[in-house]
C-alpha cells in the first residue's frame, strides 16, 4: 500500500520528469514523480473537470486530493482576486504542488498535507473541487462528499469528477442526499463532472 497513491510515504523509487500542458488557455509546467496519480500528465478526467468549472474570481477554493497540482493551480489562475488550499494525504504529492506553484510563479495558493479534511476543518470555503481518490475506497470517497458539505459556505458548490464506471451513479445518489441542488454538468468518455449546490 504504501506505493500507492493514497499513501501518506509512498515509497517508490522517484522519476522526475516536467510535463507542459495548456489548461483553460495557461500554459503550466508541472513537475511529476512516481507515486502521485497521474504521474504521466494530466488524467483526462481533470482536463473534463478544469474546462468546465466555474470560479468567481474572489473565491475560497479547496481542491481535495490535489496530487501534483494541476486542478488547484488552474483554480488559482481562475480565482486571481481569491485563494486556493490544495490538500493531499501524499506527502510527495504535497511537496510536487508547492515546488509547482513556484515552477508556476502562482502565489495565491497554500498546500497542506491532510487525511481528507484533517488541516482544514476550521475553514470554509465557496468552491471545493475534487477528484476523489476512487482505490482509497467509496467510505473515503463520500466522507469527502459529506464531511465537504460541512466547510462550505452556504451557496457554495462542490465540484467532482468520476467515471460512470467508478461509481457515478452511487456518487450522484450520495450528492443529492446531501445537498440541495445536483447537475450534471457534462459527461465525456465516460467521465461525469457533478456540480452540487449548498442551499
């Protein structure tokens, strides 16, 4: 377990290499290593999930489970005026999003690393976004969901990412019994991007 992404010390050998990718019309140069999801570049489900969110440019973002970065500071160049928490339980994964900040020259960021919502429970936010860790299990997968709903601020949205495949039908179900509006927002390949709503 402990090479697996949801490990807090992945222990595998490290391959460092530096990906450039445009993502909402930014160019990002991001840093990857072995042991963080999607060490080859960005997942297509991310890419699904950048295009279509929607962040006002004061806002209070969280990207839950940021990995190397690539949701989190894309929010942060959305959110030029506001602020990004980008959490991760792996710590290589930690140390990538803070070296790709500053790779990046993105400032308005803070990364922590956190068991779910461990760093951050004395904190509220306008958007969370995240694309849950699917192998970590659907128990940690809908404490994000529930224990999410509890740091949002009231009329905040919480965005998410999964395949059909993964559990979103069961992840749609989870959204609508705890927040009070719920949209499918697009679907592509077989990955869906929610949008719930905190009424």
């Amino acid at each position: 377990m402990s090479n697996h992404y949801y490990s807090q010390s992945p222990d595998v050998k490290h391959n460092r290499k530096v990906h450039e990718v445009s993502l909402r019309g930014y160019s990002f140069r991001f840093m990857t290593d072995a042991g963080v999801f999607s060490k080859s570049g960005v997942d297509y489900g991310s890419q699904v999930l950048i295009d279509v969110l929607e962040i006002d440019a004061a806002a209070k973002v969280l990207d839950v489970g940021c990995g190397y970065g690539p949701i989190g500071l894309t929010a942060a160049k959305l959110a030029e005026h506001g602020h990004v928490t980008m959490i991760d339980i792996n710590e290589r994964a930690v140390e990538l999003s803070i070296e790709n900040a500053k790779l990046n020259a993105i400032s308005n960021v803070t990364v922590l690393q956190s068991d779910v919502y461990e760093s951050v429970r004395h904190l509220k936010f306008d958007v969370i976004i995240t694309n849950p860790p699917i192998r970590a299990g659907k128990a940690v997968v809908h404490r994000i969901f529930e224990e999410g709903y509890e740091l949002l601020e009231q009329g905040g949205s919480m965005w998410v990412v999964i395949q059909k495949k993964q559990g979103a039908p069961s992840t749609q179900a989870k959204l609508e019994l705890l927040f009070s509006e719920v949209e499918e927002v697009t679907k592509d390949k077989g990955y869906r991007i929610f949008r719930a709503v905190k009424g």
